[in-house]
C-alpha cells in the first residue's frame, strides 16, 4: 500500500501532462462547475463543491443548519442572527456577517467581501433587484420555491444539491421523514367527512388583524392536519375586517405572531371576539416556535402538521406524543437534546 | 331657505348616515334589529337577536364608526384651522410634523410587539413630541412667524420620516413589515369600544377648543400685524390652534394611521357649501368630515372579505369628486 499511492500519483501526473501536452485546449478532467434549474426556472452555474454559502433566507438559515452545511455560512440576515433558538442551536450565527437585511436588501461590498460561492434566495414570483448587480460579481444566485410544502420539499432538495454529497443525505432523509409525518396523518384525516373537519383562523397579527389565506404553507399544513382555512382570501399576512371574522366564526384559532402567548390572551380580552365559537370553546391557540416559525417555511414544518393534527382532532391522534416526537426531531436533525423546559420554551414559542 | 335647508342636511346626514353604517356590511343585520338592539340598551327588550348580531352592531360597528365620524370630522376641522392661520389652502393637518412622527411612533410600538392599546399610547406620545418639537424651533423671541412654523414642520416631519423608513429597514418582512405598511395605508379596523374611549377625549376637546375660537380665525386670516391692531393676542391664539389640531390629528392618526387627503379637501367643499366665514365653516366641516370618512370607511369594509386601506380609498374616491367639484366651481368659492 506504503508505494502505490505515490505510484498512482505519479501515473495521474504523467496522465494529465499528457493530455495537456496534447492539446493544451483540452477540459480540465474533474468538472469544476454544475449547472442547476431553480424555482425561477433559471439554468445557474454553480460551483461543483460548494464551500461559501450566502443565505438572504431568514428561514432557509434553519434548514441549512439542518442539512449540517451551516458552517459553510459565510452571510446571513439580521432576522436570522436573532432567531433565539437558531442561535442556542447554532451559536456560530451570531458571528456570520449580515451582508442582508430584514427586508432582503443587500450590502453588496459586505456581501463580496466574503466571497460567497452561491446564494440561496426564496422565490415569490419576482427575482430580487439586486441579482444582476451580484451576478456581475460572478456570484450565482439560486432561486428557491416557497409557498407551499411541496415547495418546502424542493427547496431542501435544492439547498441540500447546491451544499454537497453529505447534505444531500440529510436532505433525503429529511424529506422522507416529512413524507412519513405527512402520510401518517393523511391517513386519518382523509377520511374525514366536510362536516367533521374544523375551520382554522390563522392570524398572522390580531393587533392589526392580518391572517394567513389560502396558497400558502399555512394552508396546506391546516389541510394535511384536516381542517380548512378559515380565510377564503389568497395569500399571506393579508388583513381583513372584525367583522369578516365573526362571518367566518371559526372554530380554532392559531396564533402565529410573537409574542404568540401575549396575542392569544389579547384575543381572549376583546370583547368582539367573544362571540366566536373557538373563543367561546376556548379554542385559541399559539403556534410553537424553534430554530424557525413552525408554522411558515421551516424544518419544523415536519413537526407542525403533527402538531396540528393532534390539536384539531385530539380523540383521532391520541397515541400520537408530539412532545416525544419534537424532542426525537431535534435529536436527529439538529443535534440537540431538548431538555423539558427546552421542550417547554419551543411548545410556547418563548425564547430558551 | 337654502341656508336652513344647508344647516338642516348637515346635521341630518351625519346621523343617517350612522345609523346606515349599522346594518351595513358582510354580516347581515336588519334595520330593525339594529334599532332594536340599540333601543335594548335602555329599555327592556326581549333579545331575540343573536349574540353574533349584537356584537357585530355594539362592539365593532358603533365603535367603528363613532371612530370614523370623530376622525372625519376633526381632521377636518383642524384642516379648515390650519388653512385659514396658515392663510393657504394648499396647508393640511400634517404641516407641523404630527403625522410623520405618529407613524414613527406606531412603528416602534410594532416593532416592539405592543398590543393595539398601547400602540395607539405612543402613536399619540409621539405625535405631540413631533410638534412640540417645530413649535419649539420655529419659536423666535416669543413669536412665532407662521414662515418658521412651515420650515420647522417640514425639517421635524422629514426627521421622522426617516425614523420611520429606518423603523421598516429593521421590521421582520414575514409579520412585522406588512403590520406597519398596512398600518400606514389607515384602517379602523383597531376601533373598539376602548380604543373609541381613549381618542374621543382629545378629539373631543380639540373640536371644542377650534369652535370656541373659531369667530377669532377670521381676524387671523388678515395677518399677524392687522390681527394684533385688532387687539387679538395673535401668538396665544396661534399656539390654542396649535394645541387644539395636533390633539386632533394625534389621536385620529394613533388610531386609524395615515389617512390623508381628509384634512386638505374636506375645508374646500365646506367652502363650496357655506362660504370662506370660519364661524360658519367650521361647524360645516365637523358634519362633512364625519359623513365623508365615515361613508368612505363603509366602503372599506364592506367592498371585500378583506380589509380595504383608508388612505387609498379616500384619494380614490375623494380625488375624482374634488376634481368635478373644482371644474363645476371653477373654484370660484374662495
């Protein structure tokens, strides 16, 4: 063994000499770029080993930290440095640059200075104002899906391809268990009559009263988890009247804005909600909380639909410990043993 | 006649179009449960009407539009006020800064996750800050010349216009962007019965203050110097004006946020109706402020399952009526 090493060296040396001898326009043996279709429907020439990730992503940060490429970070945004659990997850973030706000704006001298090797950005249907400042930086921008769990999917799928080989497992592995979660429950809830499936409110801010419609991840995961949206309008955050609600009178009301605790009880102290059944049924819930919102664009959407399944219809999933599960995904995917006040702090979306 | 017959519909078309605001909108209610929901709340009536309807019709239609008809009606008022001490018509509620720095101060309360109540606290806070701010700057040995107050208005408003674009450079974009920019558009879609009770006080008292004075308004459209040759303490008078229109603006704009283009137009119709007098058109403003807002607030909620914003629909539906009404008057009331 101690002599065919150097021995192979030499013959892939002498190889390659020759091949360049031979004709000096000839491609170099190992590709040194792929080439990837993103959710925009871009053809993107990305680095055949990506080592510099740029992430404008709040969300997407969680997931790369899933697929262990997070220390390939090398720029993230405000929103996702402040993330309270991603950082008790993954302390490193507090020291990745900023190069992008909360609104996805860029610094680009901040953003160059740490010479990304590709950024992965979310994709609502516009491409972002400053993709052809940065590609003149030679600095591919990978579109990502995201408005819905399919969307989810592929986007891990994506982010897992542009990291690597090793993340690509995990993204695998991640996506299956998804499927699994997604499955488990369908099964039950799909054959729930119209009747026996409860309409979900979904608010986004009560305070001003914008709340989650249809098109969305949101929607799906009150699907899956057999319910329906409440909302018949389209889209995200979207405001409507009082008085649309008490038309809508839904039966289960989630919270989904920090502090999730704080929004839940202002709904229960307001005197125009107390008419509606799921105030009066005291069916009013906030949404969990981890290395991102468990209810928008996360790993944890996994967790959520189970979540969610277990909370509309508690008698249908009574075998199903969600509390066991949670503490088993954050094992598995993140490394992380949750402690029970942990547990505690991501079920009541507190900070640890 | 026709100036009883003006008075009359002022003062009737307000109330009716209260009580339409009502019975109308996504949820149904009949008129006549409407009355008698409302006549339940001093006689004894047997309730035979849902919980839903009464809810509906105490709890955030009344509220609603109580709100609606306060705001209309002081923004334009303080409008009116504003034109004739400011001797322009082109001057609206927002001059000294108040609005600016109200937003400012309801995007730091929604940054900061506060509740709907408290929101409206520092908008309000803020809002006051803002013109004590100019109405410190533009003070020059105890006067205060109407040209600083203009200037200082503008440096304090573009001041906090910045805050606020700092506020949205830092917001969340997934929760909290979208709360402040709706936020900024206007809506009454916050009115309760509490928040109803807490701006109604400032309003209030602010209407009554501009009435009082309102006789004096004349004398200051003349100018400072005339005004004081007439005996008219002009600096005290301004500074009441002052007070009085940014109580009002602050507490229209910590509840219902940026609804603009009331307090510009609303003063030009009452001129159109009643004449430039301030002793007759400020009451005529307090009634087509209140009608104006509170029709296009209707509109609002009702048009769709979501929730229009104010500010675009008061220049959507505002800006083409002012236009006919400028061509039909060749803007001859002045």
């Amino acid at each position: 063994m101690g002599c065919v090493g150097p021995l192979l060296g030499a013959f892939w040396l002498g190889t390659v000499a020759a091949a360049f001898a031979q004709s000096p326009s000839a491609p170099v043996p190992a590709p040194v770029t792929r080439q990837i279709t993103d959710a925009a429907g871009r053809i993107v020439t990305i680095a055949a080993t990506v080592n510099r990730v740029a992430d404008p992503w709040h969300a997407n940060n969680a997931m790369v930290l899933m697929l262990g490429g997070a220390d390939k970070l090398v720029a993230t945004t405000n929103q996702a440095r402040d993330q309270p659990w991603l950082r008790r997850l993954y302390p490193r973030i507090e020291q990745v640059p900023a190069a992008f706000n909360a609104a996805g704006e860029v610094n680009i001298e901040t953003l160059v200075g740490v010479h990304p090797d590709v950024i992965l950005m979310a994709y609502g249907g516009t491409l972002p104002h400053w993709m052809d400042a940065v590609e003149s930086y030679h600095i591919p921008v990978v579109m990502l899906p995201n408005e819905s769990l399919e969307g989810l999917k592929t986007t891990v799928r994506m982010t897992g391809t542009v990291l690597g080989e090793r993340e690509s497992r995990v993204a695998a592995e991640y996506i299956r268990y998804l499927d699994e979660n997604i499955r488990k429950v369908t099964q039950i809830t799909s054959k729930l009559a119209q009747s026996e499936r409860p309409k979900v409110l979904h608010t986004a801010t009560p305070g001003i009263l914008t709340i989650d419609g249809r098109r969305s991840v949101i929607d799906d995961w009150i699907n899956v988890a057999g319910g329906v949206n409440a909302a018949d309008v389209v889209g995200v955050g979207r405001p409507v009247t009082m008085e649309q609600v008490v038309v809508w009178n839904p039966d289960v009301i989630i919270v989904g804005t920090a502090p999730n605790q704080q929004n839940r009880q202002a709904i229960f102290d307001d005197p125009r909600w107390r008419e509606i059944k799921a105030v009066r049924d005291g069916k009013v819930f906030a949404n969990p909380s981890g290395a991102y919102l468990w209810d928008r664009h996360s790993a944890e959407a996994a967790l959520q639909v189970l979540w969610a399944a277990k909370l509309l219809h508690p008698a249908r999933f009574a075998d199903l410990d969600v509390n066991r599960e949670t503490k088993q995904f954050y094992a598995r995917f993140f490394h992380h043993m949750l402690t029970d006040a942990e547990l505690a702090s991501i079920m009541n979306a507190t900070a640890p | 006649m026709s100036k009883l017959r003006t008075v009359a519909l002022l003062i009737v078309i307000p109330l009716a179009l209260l009580y339409a605001s009502l019975f109308v909108g996504r949820f149904l209610v009949s008129p006549l449960d409407v009355a008698r929901i409302l006549a339940a709340q001093i006689f004894p009536l047997n309730a035979d009407w849902s919980k839903s309807a009464e809810i509906i019709v105490l709890q955030i239609r009344l509220p609603r539009a109580l709100m609606a008809m306060c705001i209309g009606a002081g923004l334009s008022i303080s409008g009116a006020a504003y034109q004739g001490m400011f001797r322009n018509p082109l001057v609206s509620t927002d001059i000294l800064g108040v609005t600016a720095a109200s937003g400012f101060g309801a995007a730091v309360a929604l940054l900061l996750s506060r509740n709907a109540f408290e929101l409206q606290l520092i908008a309000f806070a803020f809002g006051l800050a803002g013109v004590a701010l100019t109405y410190r700057l533009a003070r020059i040995y105890r006067t205060t010349p109407v040209l600083m107050l203009v200037l200082s208005g503008v440096v304090v408003a573009a001041f906090f216009s910045a805050c606020l674009s700092g506020a949205k450079y830092v917001a969340d974009p997934e929760s909290k962007l979208p709360a402040i920019t709706y936020w900024l558009l206007g809506s009454l879609n916050a009115a309760s019965v509490k928040g109803l009770a807490m701006v109604l006080l400032p309003i209030v008292a602010g209407c009554v203050g501009l009435l009082l004075v309102r006789w004096k308004l004349n004398v200051l459209t003349m100018g400072d110097e005339e005004a004081r040759s007439l005996g008219v303490e002009t600096e005290r008078l301004k500074g009441i004006i002052i007070v009085c229109t940014t109580l009002i603006t602050a507490a229209a704009v910590s509840v219902s946020g940026m609804v603009g283009w009331v307090g510009l137009v609303i003063p030009h119709v009452g001129r159109m109706l009643v004449g430039p007098d301030h002793r007759l058109l400020l009451p005529a403003t307090l009634s087509i402020g209140a009608s104006y807002l509170l029709f296009i607030d209707d509109i609002a909620r009702t048009a769709s399952a979501g929730e229009i914003p104010l500010g675009i629909l008061t220049a959507l539906i505002g800006a083409p009526f002012f236009a006919y009404l400028l061509r039909k008057t060749r803007g001859t009331w002045h």
